[in-house]
C-alpha cells in the first residue's frame, strides 16, 4: 500500500469538489486509487489536503504519468478560473 497527499489552495470549495467527484474516474480510479480522503487544513476551506490510498507506487506512477498527459488535461473541467 502507497499513500500520497497533495495539497491545494481552491477558489471556492463546491465547486472544487464537485469538478472532483465528477472527475473522480478519470483522476483517480483508472489509475487504480483505492481510496480518497479531503481534509480542509485548520477548517479553512480554501485549503485542502487530499489523502490517496494507492496499491503500490508504480499506480501513483501512473496517475502522475496520466494527470500530466494532453488526454487528461482536455477531459478534466476544474471549475477553477487558474
């Protein structure tokens, strides 16, 4: 087992994590993710920590190698404007 975190500053929560759960195949569960977790650092909601459970490091591998591709970048609607 391989966890990660990655934290994140978000303009707005919801919609941030709407685009997430809307994307959530494509993101994480195609790379064979086996769990997610989000923690909003200090309640402030604006800055959050997602926790990914991994099978091993070559997935998280993978979902690097994925998350940086063209494909990847042209599917994914953040509902971020930068």
């Amino acid at each position: 087992m391989y966890l990660t975190h990655v934290r994140h500053k978000v303009k707005d929560y919801d919609v941030w994590k709407a685009a997430l759960d809307n994307n959530a195949e494509l993101l994480f569960e195609k790379c064979g993710c086996i769990d997610t977790f989000i923690v909003q650092v200090n309640g402030d909601p604006t800055d959050v920590v997602i926790i990914n459970t991994w099978p091993s490091k070559e997935h998280w591998d993978q979902f690097l190698k994925t998350h940086d591709s063209p494909e990847y970048k042209g599917k994914v609607k953040t509902g971020e404007d930068g």
